[in-house]
C-alpha cells in the first residue's frame, strides 16, 4: 500500500514534471514529448503562411514568427523594385515637368545589377548624366593623356587664375608638347538611350593660325571650329598671344551601343595649345 502510494506519487511527478518540459520545449521526458511536437506544428503553420508570399519565405524555419515574417515580405519590396524607372528620360517622359537632381533608376530592370543614384538634366528633355569632371582636383583619369595643368598662369594661382585646373593646356597639348590629343571611352552604364551627348569647355591659347578646334563624339565630328589669335580680344595667359579662351561645346548624336568615344584634338601645326575643362557626358 505505502509502495503503491509512493509509486503513484512518483507517476504524478514524472507527470508534473513531463508537462513542465513539454512547456519550455526539452526533449524526451516521456508522454510530455508531445506537447513539445505539438510546439513543432506550430512552426509548420508559419511555414505553410510564409508559402503564399513566395520569395522571402525562408524565414519559416523561425516557425509561427515565420508567418509575421512572410506576411512583412508581402509588403511588396520586390513591387517597388521592380516599378523603378530605367533611365532619367523615362522619368521625364511619366512627368516633364521633374526638376533636375538626383535620381534612382535601375536600368537593367528587377534583379541583375543594383539600382543607383544619377543625375538627371530634366530641363533640357531627360537626359541620364554618367559623366561629369571638372578637373577642379588636378587630376583625370581614363584619358589616353591625362596631364592635367596645374602650374602655368593660366591654371595658377587657383583663386586668381583665369582659367584654373584643366586638362591638358599650356605646354601639354599642342604640336611638341606632351600630347596633340586625348581622348576617352565612356561607359554608358547599361542605360537604354538612342543619343549620347557631349558638353565640355574647349580652351583655345596662344597662337592659332586659322587651324580648327575639333571634338569627336562615337567617331562623328560634332564640333569644329577655326581660331585665329589676330582676332582675339587680348592675350589672357600663357605665351604672348592674344587667345580665344573658353569655347562651350554642347553636342550630341545618335547612339545606342554601350559605350561611347569622346575626342579632343586640333589642326594646331605650330606652336600653340588646348584645354579641357567640365566635360559632362549623357544619355537619353
Ligand atoms: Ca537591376
Ligand atoms: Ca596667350
């Protein structure tokens, strides 16, 4: 009788003590193994939610959570991405009267490459900027001559200048200098676009003997034009002839392909130099 008592108050224990463990979920302490695999179906239920959104779903190992989880990826992440525009001139085109800045396009569409920040030349139609150097750091990259000037009285003193840093120029580019040419292979950054566009300073110095200032965009000659330094207003800096200074360049051209070559050079057969400054090139 004593033995059956304590047998029973031992059976109530491990019973006690089962429930207990089924509760915080440690495994195998008898019949109360089953609330802990009840605890597991729990989890399958936030699978089986997790289920209807598809993608971000992996979370379900979580268990229960694993449908908060899932119902949060419904939220349409993925939408947003996907209703990102592929270039400045279809963001235009949805709305032409955007204003220039910064904007977010994903030109390859969902998935593929990430999404970035452009700037966008909205006034003049949408155009997608994937180039802008000034030079304004004394320093250029990717040119097949990248001397920039940083000592002549054209380039310096800085603040006083009257030109400032630019590529090339005094005793750089020209007949017997460093180089009567550069040029540049821009990458267009997979943006759709049917023109391609180039606006740069073209600076004219020292003695042009009605030789031609010419720029190439994608192999097309979009800018040629002939200086004379007798009629230039006055001699600015460098050597002692008078010189045409800064020249605006605003050009473009149809275009398509994936890359596009930008060329500056010259007719120059004496002795006189070229510039390059706030070269800005885009698509659209
Ligand atoms: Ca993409
Ligand atoms: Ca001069």
């Amino acid at each position: 009788m004593r033995m059956t008592l304590l047998a029973l108050v031992a059976t109530l224990s491990l019973i006690v003590v089962g429930c207990g463990d089924g509760t915080t979920g440690t495994a195998g302490t008898g019949g109360s193994a089953g609330t802990g695999g009840s605890a597991g179906m729990g989890g399958s239920a936030g699978m089986g939610g997790s289920a209807g959104m598809g993608g971000m779903a992996g979370a379900g190992g979580m268990g229960g959570m694993a449908g908060a989880g899932g119902m949060a990826g419904a939220g349409g992440m993925g939408g947003g991405v996907a209703l990102l525009p592929k270039s400045c001139l279809e963001i235009w085109n949805d709305d032409s009267n955007s204003p220039d800045g910064d904007y977010v396009i994903d030109p390859d569409g969902l998935g593929g490459s990430d999404p970035f920040m452009i700037p966008c030349d909205m006034m003049n139609g949408g155009w997608s900027v994937v180039s802008e150097e000034t030079f304004e750091d004394g320093t250029a990259t990717g040119w097949s001559d990248n001397t920039v000037d940083t000592a002549s009285d054209c380039a310096i003193p800085v603040d006083m200048a009257p030109f400032g840093y630019m590529l090339g120029g005094i005793d750089i580019f020209g007949p017997g200098d460093v180089a009567t040419e550069t040029s540049k292979t821009y990458d267009l950054l997979s943006i759709p676009h049917a023109q391609a566009r180039v606006q740069l300073d073209y600076i004219v110095l020292d003695s042009w003997d009605d030789e031609d200032a010419i720029v190439t965009l994608g192999g097309t000659t979009v800018y040629s034009e002939t200086f004379n330094y007798m009629s230039a207003a006055a001699n600015i800096c460098g050597y002692m002839y008078a010189d045409h200074g800064t020249q605006p360049v605003n050009e473009f051209v149809d275009h398509s392909s994936a890359t596009v070559d930008v060329e500056i050079t010259s007719t120059l057969m004496g002795d006189a130099n070229f510039g390059v400054q706030n070269v800005r090139i885009a698509v659209k």
